[in-house]
C-alpha cells in the first residue's frame, strides 16, 4: 500500500543532492517531511486508512535505520559497525526488507541505496559494491543509489564503459539536463 513512498524518498533525496545537502542530512530532511506527505494523503482521502494502517511500519522501519546510523538528528556521519564487509552487508539488508529480500520494497529499496551513498562516499566502485552487487534486489537499489551519486559527483570517474553504448542517451542527456535546470530555477 505505501510502496510510492519509496518513490517519495528517491525523488526527495535527488533533489537534496541537486541542492547540494549533506548526504548525512537527508534521512532527518526526509523524518521532517513524511508528517506534510500524509496531510497530504487525508487531505486526497483515497484509501486513508489503508495507508495509516500500513504507514507506522514506513516510518518506524526508517526511524529505526536512521538511529542505528545516528543520522536521525542529521548533522552527524554516519556510523557503520567496524566489519561490514559483503557478507555483513547482505544480512544486514536482508534484515531492512519486509520479505527477506533486500530492496524488493518501498521502504528498504532506497534505504539500502542511502545506505550504499553513505558507506561509499566519493567512490563508484565502492557504490557499485555496496548497491550493485548484493543478494537481494541490486538492480533496484543500484539505480536510485547511482541517480543519487551521480548528481553529487557526476560521471566523470564512472568508466565510460558504464555508459558509452547506452540507448538514447542523446534522450537521456538532455532530460537530465532539463531536469536539473529545472530543479535550480
């Protein structure tokens, strides 16, 4: 039921990266928003209580990843355990996913691509190893991670392989770039 906040948070974590915020403020900037997204869901009143039922399991999932990383208040790095390898990350992940699939979901998918953001700082292969290169559903945790990064560092240091053949990419370009203009008028 509350799968397009996931969605919500993509979309809100893109445009704190446009704006150039602290990646370590983004989770609390998110905490601070979901009250007006669900004045905003009684205020449409379609499947209100659906949602309200569904909604704790959202934010108390978030909240809970946000202290275990000791960025609810924001303002802080994040705090990762001293091993947290492959085989560390991958349980870990599993353990944020609502079916023991890690970002095959709504709230675990960009959780898991924040996650990988924080943990890899400047690097795409750490990125690549951390969203990209997991157990559970890589593929979706991968792209929103790598949207993100990308609209931090730019692709100056993605190896051209990564993207020197891809489809409409003229297209693609040039969306991004109207995007982004129209993300900082």
């Amino acid at each position: 039921m509350i799968g397009y906040l996931g969605s919500f948070v993509s979309a809100l974590f893109l445009a704190y990266a446009i704006q150039e915020k602290p990646p370590r403020d983004w989770g609390s900037g998110l905490i601070g928003l979901l009250p007006r997204v669900w004045r905003y869901v009684e205020d449409c009143g379609r499947d209100v209580d659906e949602n309200k039922n569904a909604w704790s399991y959202f934010t108390d999932k978030w909240n809970s990843y946000l202290k275990q990383r000791g960025l609810l208040e924001g303002g802080n790095e994040p705090k990762f355990p001293d091993q947290y390898g492959v085989k560390e990350r991958d349980a870990f992940y599993k353990s944020l996913s609502f079916s023991g699939w890690g970002g095959a979901s709504g709230h675990d998918a960009p959780m898991i691509a924040y996650d990988a953001l924080l943990g890899a700082g400047d690097s795409w292969s750490q990125l690549c190893s951390r969203a990209m290169f997991h157990s559970g559903d890589s593929d979706s945790t991968g792209v929103i991670a790598a949207a993100w990064w990308a609209a931090i560092y730019g692709i100056e240091t993605v190896p051209k392989c990564n993207y020197k053949h891809l489809e409409y990419k003229e297209r693609l370009e040039k969306l991004g770039k109207d995007l982004y203009n129209k993300a900082i008028a």
